[in-house]
C-alpha cells in the first residue's frame, strides 16, 4: 500500500489520482476523514486519520504500507498561522519529520518520496525554504530508497493560484497583480506531470537517490502566464501591477484577518521566482514535460 500524506491538497490529489490509474492500492492520511470521504468519489481510497504535527496519530497509519508520499501542506499555505500550528516548519520540517520516524517504526516502510520547493537549501534567505531542506535531511537520513521533487509553480485545474485571477477575470475588466508581474519568472509545471513523475519514481530504479526539479519547460513572467490564460478562456482583459509594499502593507492588517487571507510573508513567496529544470525528469524518469498552453487547452476546454 502507498500513503499519501496531504492526498486531499491540489498536488496529493493528482497523485492520488494518478496511483489510482495505475491500479495502485493507496490510503490518504488526512486530519478529518469524513469531511473528506466525497474528495475520491470515483476511485478505492482508504482514508486514514492522521496528524503529521502528533507523532502518536501516525503509527495507527503505517501497519501495511511499503511507501510514502510526502506532500502535505497547511491550510491556506504559503500564509503561515501560528497559533493553529500551519507554518512551514510545523508542517513540512517537523512533520516530514514525524512521518519518516513513524514510518521506520513501521518496518514495512521501503520508500519514501518527498515533494520539496525549488530553492531548498540550509542557507536559504527565506523560511520556508530552509524549512523545506530540513524535511529533505529527514528523508535521506532515513535509510529508505528515497526520491526527492523540487516543483517550481505548479498549476492545474485546482489550484488557488492561476484559478484566482481567472475567477476575477468573470467580474472585472482587468486582473490585479502583485509587484512587477513583468519581471517575476516562472517554470510553470502541469500538476498532472508532478503526479507522472511521483508514480514513475515509485517503479524505476533510476529514481533511488535522486533529488530532481521538476518545472515546465517554458520560463515565463507571470504576465505572460496569465495572459496566456486568459487569451485560452478567451477573455481580454487589462493587467493592473499593484505595487508590492502597499500589498505587503495591507497584508499587515490582512494577517489578523480569520483566515488570514494574505500575510507579508505570503506576498514575499507568491512574488517569487519560481524556476527548476525538468530535464532530468525527461530524461530519467520519461515523462514529459507540458507546454503551459497546451495543459490549459486541455482543462479550460472541458470546462468550456
């Protein structure tokens, strides 16, 4: 059996999804069974109760399973909230953490596969990357077979992100962007190739060991890649740069907001270069990476 830890998430439930096509058998690990027992109405997932911030809910998890998927976010990610415990090093550190000593315990644990962030380092400028390293210390510290993802933006047909400026652009005559949109550069990656290549490591050898980015294999601004969705939706619409430190300065009011909508920190990381070479997952792992224009014709088409 295959774990997956944040399966219910935008980029756990394509992997789920995927496994599933392959006639993998696999549990999700989520805090709320039944809120989420309708998110696979289609497919046989066991839905699994666990917390990856309280080591004792994990072990009830593990009996039975020979591989993880670590992928689990916090709610609203990148906006961090720490009185409830959703930051980057409750959640990716800590809880990657958690779920590589629950899973030794285990014994039947044979491998292990951690979705990580384009930019980990220990030196990293900010947080959430350092944060990020640290979970990819626990995992190849852990003595299983592992594989390591470094995603750059990933988008598809649920993410928050891209989603969000095309739900503007229904209402308004333009869409709203953070800082210099012409100067933020992107590797979009389709979420549906993150997820071949997740299953693909769990089969070929020449994954083991491996730490891969994964990123489109365009390098874009974020205006080009909204613009590109727009002219595929079909919808012309003005681009409108907000300035980033009245953002951030808003932001500041916005964090104690309930559901913190938008924090300083949460501008800093959604502003961001987001690039990672996918070439290797091409080239050792045989999936191909999708043009941003060619994924979002296959999914806003079926929307249409």
């Amino acid at each position: 059996m295959i774990l997956v830890a944040g399966g219910t998430g935008f980029v756990g439930g394509a992997i789920v999804s995927e496994l599933c096509k392959r006639g993998k058998k696999v549990a999700v690990l989520t805090r709320d069974p039944g809120r989420h027992k309708e998110r696979f109405p289609n497919l046989n997932v066991a839905l699994l109760k666990g917390d990856v911030r309280d080591p004792a809910t994990l072990a009830g998890a593990m009996p039975g399973v020979e591989a993880v998927i670590g992928c689990q976010q916090f709610p609203n990610s990148p906006m961090e909230d720490r009185a409830r415990r959703y930051t980057f090093e409750d959640i990716d550190a800590k809880g990657t953490e958690n779920l590589v000593r629950a899973a030794t315990l285990a014994g039947s644990v044979k491998r292990y596969v951690y979705l990580s962030g384009a930019g980990a380092s220990p030196d990293a400028d900010r947080h959430w990357f350092r944060m990020k390293w640290r979970a990819e210390t626990a995992v190849r510290d852990s003595g299983f077979a592992f594989t390591i993802f470094r995603p750059s933006w990933v988008y598809g047909p649920e993410d928050r992100a891209l989603n969000r400026f095309l739900r503007i652009s229904r209402f308004l005559p333009f869409v709203p962007l953070i800082g210099n949109p012409g100067e933020q550069r992107l590797q979009p990656v389709f979420v549906e190739d993150v997820a071949r290549a997740v299953a693909e490591a769990l089969e070929k050898k020449a994954a083991d060991g491996q730490t891969f980015e994964i990123g489109g294999p365009e390098v874009l601004t974020m205006s080009q890649v909204v613009r590109t969705a727009l002219d595929v939706a079909g919808r012309k619409r003005a681009l409108l740069p907000a300035p980033r430190e009245v953002v951030k300065a808003a932001a500041s009011l916005l964090r104690f907001v309930p559901g913190r909508p938008l924090t300083p920190d949460g501008v800093d990381f959604i502003t961001m270069d987001a690039l990672a070479d996918g070439r290797q997952v091409e080239k050792k792992l045989g999936v191909r990476m999708t043009p941003l224009k060619e994924a979002l014709a296959g999914y806003l088409g079926q929307r249409a």
